[in-house]
C-alpha cells in the first residue's frame, strides 16, 4: 500500500507479541509518508498489543458515549489518542446496519479524520497530520498525556480547521525558467 503512495491505512487487528518484520513493516509505511492507525484492542489491559504500540503507528482507544474509556478499550502508554467505540452504526454481512463496539471501530474512525485533514491540505507530511490530529483532541482524562486516552479524543471540526490553516509543505526556491532554442534573434 505505501508502496503504491497510500498515505493513511487502519489495522483493526492485533496481538501481545510483536516482531522485527510488524515493526519494519510500519516503520517502512511511515518512511513512505503513510499513516499507520492502529486499535489498541478490547482486553482491558494496559498489556502493550500490536501493531498499535509499535513505533510509528498511532494507537488508538475506544470511548464511550459519555466521553468515559470503553470499558472493553486497552490503555497504557502506547495510546496515542482515543475515538468513540461503543454502539457505533456500521454495515453488516448480509446486508443492512449493526452496532458494534471495539477498538476495530475506533481506530477507523481516527483514520478517517487523518485522511478528511489530507483532503484540506494534501501537502500535510505524515508527521503533520498526527500533529494536527493530537494537538486538536479534547482532552478528556488527565490533563495532558494520560494512559487511558493518549492527547484526548479526537476532534474534527478542530483538526479540520487546523489543517486548513496549517503552513503547507512545499519547496521554498522560486522556480526559473529559460528559453533555449529558438536561440536570441532567430527566425522561426
């Protein structure tokens, strides 16, 4: 997916062991200017799973309607920011809608905010985007970083309205140009 310029992808997936290859594999994506969003998982432990608490993934919790950690939703350190998780209305196999609760949900949800903010400005690094993203999340637990939600529960309206006054990314040298054939005073 990095590969082919994919720049946010969602692991709704995880396990308590990780290795040099999960860790590369996200490492390699980052590198590649792509966004690794990652659900912390529903075990109610603050056990590091993975992908979401390799380096470079942004680890995402699950909140409830009250704005509380889900009581399902993983926390420790490795959280980097938290997204609702409970009761959330989705498609169903088969056909029509459920509501589903889990990290497998929350983490899709702040993916979806990392690529509405490349959507305003696609010259957002990748690093830029998390920036955004965390700087912008209401801080509902202790203020500051806290285990249970990382910077807070993500926000759009505020990230969105960072990202479009954010300073684009771009090349700072004034281009030139010149003209090289018809050479000076020839006839064409």
């Amino acid at each position: 997916a990095a590969d082919h310029g994919v720049r946010i992808i969602n692991l709704s997936y995880g396990g308590s062991t990780t290795s040099s290859t999960l860790q590369n594999a996200v490492n390699y994506a980052w590198n590649k200017g792509a966004i690794v969003f990652a659900s912390a998982a529903n075990y109610n432990t603050s056990t590091p799973y993975y992908p979401a608490a390799c380096t470079n993934a942004v680890s995402v919790s699950a909140t409830d309607a009250n704005d509380a950690k889900a009581s399902f939703s993983n926390y420790g350190p490795t959280i980097d920011i938290a997204a609702p998780g409970v009761s959330i209305l989705t498609t169903a196999n088969g056909g029509g809608y459920a509501s589903v609760s889990g990290t497998s949900f929350s983490s899709p949800i702040a993916a979806g905010l990392g690529a509405l903010i490349l959507s305003v400005n696609p010259t957002l690094t990748n690093a830029q985007v998390v920036d955004i993203i965390t700087r912008n999340a209401d801080d509902i637990g202790t203020p500051g970083f806290d285990q249970y939600f990382g910077y807070g529960r993500i926000n759009v309206l505020k990230s969105l309205t960072a990202a479009q006054s954010a300073v684009p990314v771009s090349d700072a040298t004034a281009p030139t140009a010149s003209i090289t054939s018809p050479t000076n005073s020839s006839t064409v």
